[in-house]
C-alpha cells in the first residue's frame, strides 16, 4: 500500500466537500488528512487528500472524482517532487521550572511559543508529518494538555 497526496481542485461552492468525502466514504477509500482552502484562481478551492491504497484504488478515485460536476482537475503528487506541509498547535502542561526544557526541544524543531499561560505553554510547528510526529513525542513526558493539527497541504516543486 502507497501513500497518495491528491490535489483537487475545485468549484468554491457549498457542499463540493461533502460530496468529495461522502465519495470515499462510500466507496470504502479511508483519508488520512483533508485540508481545503483559497486557491489561485478566484471562484475555485483547491483539496489535498491524502490516502493509501495500490495503483488501482488510485486510478479508481480519481475515475469517481472526475464524475463530481465541480470537480475541475485531479493530480497524484506522490511520484512528483512535492513541498508537503502540516501545521499543528501543541499545548503543554508547563511548570515554570520545566520551561527551559521544552524552549530545547523548541527551538531544536524550529518550532515558536505562540502562548504562554500560568502552567502550559503552546507551540505552533510546521513541518512534514514525521518532524510533527516526532515533536509530539518528545512532549508527551511534560503532559500534552491539547494537540490540533491541520492536515497535509502541498503543492509540486518548481514550474510545473
């Protein structure tokens, strides 16, 4: 089984993402991640899936995509370079006497205090999948107290 990034892009109309998800749903197709937003062009919104599924699941996903009315393009990322992102906000339980600890472990991921509270602090990291997961990790000791994250966004590298 293959990890597949998909990128949709889409008429900015209400429901497109139900009818989207609805189509995974009943075709059995899990996502892992869905991020939705803005996308170049005024009127249309660009989705990025991310599944896995063989070669085939693919091709029949997007078979079923294309039958959506505002459904306007369709593009695997996965066999392309691609810049994938994930952002995820982490609030830590945070004993004043702890604090130097976590800023390491901060810093050390290129992460940012966004706030700070009487006991916990939250932090804002930007990365691939992994480098979130692997913050997460080396948190989890001091007591994660909340975790919001976002979904992968990506687009492909270069001019294409």
């Amino acid at each position: 089984m293959i990890r597949h990034t998909i990128s949709i892009l889409v008429n900015d109309q209400p429901g497109v993402l139900q009818r989207v998800s609805g189509l995974f749903g009943r075709r059995g197709f899990n996502i892992e991640s869905i991020t939705v937003g803005q996308s170049e062009e005024p009127g249309l919104s660009r989705m990025v899936i991310v599944t896995i599924g063989d070669d085939k699941t693919l091709e029949q996903i997007e078979k079923q995509l294309y039958k959506i009315i505002d459904v306007i393009k369709v593009v695997d990322f996965s066999l392309k370079p691609m810049v994938a992102r994930e952002l995820a906000l982490i609030k830590v339980k945070a004993e004043p006497s702890e604090r130097p600890e976590i800023l390491g472990v901060v810093e050390t991921f290129r992460a940012s205090i966004v706030d700070i509270g009487p006991g916990s602090l939250m932090v804002q990291v930007v990365g691939d999948t992994d480098k979130i997961d692997a913050m997460i990790e080396l948190l989890k000791p001091y007591g994660i107290r909340e975790l919001s994250r976002t979904g992968i966004t990506a687009l492909v590298r270069g001019n294409v």
